[in-house]
C-alpha cells in the first residue's frame, strides 16, 4: 500500500508511526482522518474543486478524510458517497452513504443505478503496493482508468474529475485521453505528497459533454 495512503487511523485519531512527517503531525493536532486531506484541500482551494451543494463520489474513501472535507464543503444540501474495500469507521451524516465494493470490474449500469448523476468524483484510489515499481505503477493506472469510466458513466456536463495516478511511461497518453474531455485539466502535484512519491494527481474541471 503505497504510504501516503494509510495515515493511520484509529476511530478518528491518527496513530504514530515512522513515516510522520508535518501533515502527519498537523492532522493529528487537528483531529483529520487521514494526512492525506491536505492534498484535496490545498487543491480544492486553488481551483475549486468542489462547490457547495455538489453531489460527490469518492472512490477509495477509506479512512474517510476526503470524505468527511466534501460533507463540509458540500453542506447539508450537498451528498457524498464513498466507496472503498474497506468501511470508514464512525464517519456518518445523513448526506452520506458508504458503498463497499471493488473497483475494479464494476458494473456501471449498476452504479448508476445506485449513485446516480454526480457533480464531482474523486478518487484518492491507491493499490497495495509491491515494491516493484513496474507492477506498481501498472496497478495505480489500473485504478486509474476504472475511476475515469465512472467519471465519464456518472458525471454530469460541468462536472469536475480529481484522481490519483503514480507516474509512469503511460501516464502521458492516459492524461492526454481524461483532459481533453474537460474545458479545463492539468497534472497537480499538491504539497503534502511525499517527496519519494511518485503520485500525482489528474484534474479536469467542467466535463464538456
Ligand atoms: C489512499 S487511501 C484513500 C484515503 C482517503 N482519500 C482519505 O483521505 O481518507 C486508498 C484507498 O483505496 C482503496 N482501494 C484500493 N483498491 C481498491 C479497489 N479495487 N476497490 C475499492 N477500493 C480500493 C483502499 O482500500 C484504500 O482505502
């Protein structure tokens, strides 16, 4: 599992460990899920990712941080589903709805069904990671592109795409395919990720049709 991914949680408290660094030691002091929320917001703040009242997907939710920032931000109009293999702990509100499911292989027809139009969908996604930077990389694209099928199956025109993906030789021509969907996209690389990550981010603001 790639490290960035587990900040680990303990029923809202963020346990100790040797990869702590500044977000690390920021999100316990304030109470987050996950180190990882910095990344969405820092992102969010800069392009406005996500706009209140939106209708959120977030795809690999577990432990929850992203999730629980888009509650926030979308307000009690707003609505968040989270998927993941994994079941946040403790995260609810009546505008949120956990899906436990794999990813990979997902039936949209059924997602649809389930889920419905969404404003924005975010995947923070990340495979278990081996090591082998080849098999690494091959499964974060694998995530990739599934997060980017729903994002085309289930967003609505103007909607907004946020997803994580671990540089490698085909980033280029999968990036190439998502931004020229949106009026707006670029690569991000928000500041809380690690400096020995090779993670990066794809945005792509206002789906074109
Ligand atoms: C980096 S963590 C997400 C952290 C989350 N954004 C947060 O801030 O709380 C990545 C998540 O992707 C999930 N994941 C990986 N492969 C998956 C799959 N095939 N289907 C569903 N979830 C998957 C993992 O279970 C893990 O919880």
């Amino acid at each position: 599992m790639d490290q960035t991914a587990f900040s680990w949680v303990n029923v809202g408290v963020i346990k100790r460990s040797k990869w702590d660094d500044h977000y690390a030691l920021q999100a316990r002091k304030e109470h987050r899920l996950a180190r990882s929320v910095y990344k969405l917001e820092e992102i969010d703040k800069k392009y406005g990712l996500i706009r209140p009242q939106d209708r959120i997907l977030d795809l690999g939710c577990y432990p929850g941080s992203w999730s629980l920032y888009c509650l926030k931000k979308v307000g009690s109009k707003g609505e968040v589903v989270g998927m993941d293999l994994k079941q946040p702990k403790g995260l609810s509100a009546p505008n949120f709805r956990f899906l436990k499911a794999d990813i990979l292989g997902l039936d949209i027809e059924w997602l649809l069904r389930e889920v419905g139009p969404r404003d924005t969908i975010i995947s923070d996604l990340a495979p278990q990671t081996t090591g082998i930077a080849v098999t690494d990389t091959a499964r974060s694209l694998s995530l990739a592109e599934e997060a980017f099928r729903i994002a085309l199956a289930l967003l609505r025109k103007g909607g907004n795409f946020f997803c994580k993906i671990f540089e490698g030789e085909d980033l280029k021509t999968f990036r190439e395919g998502v931004l020229r969907k949106f009026g707006r996209g670029r690569t991000v690389r928000p500041t809380a990720v690690r400096k020995a990550s090779r993670e990066v981010y794809l945005l792509g603001l206002g789906l074109k049709e």
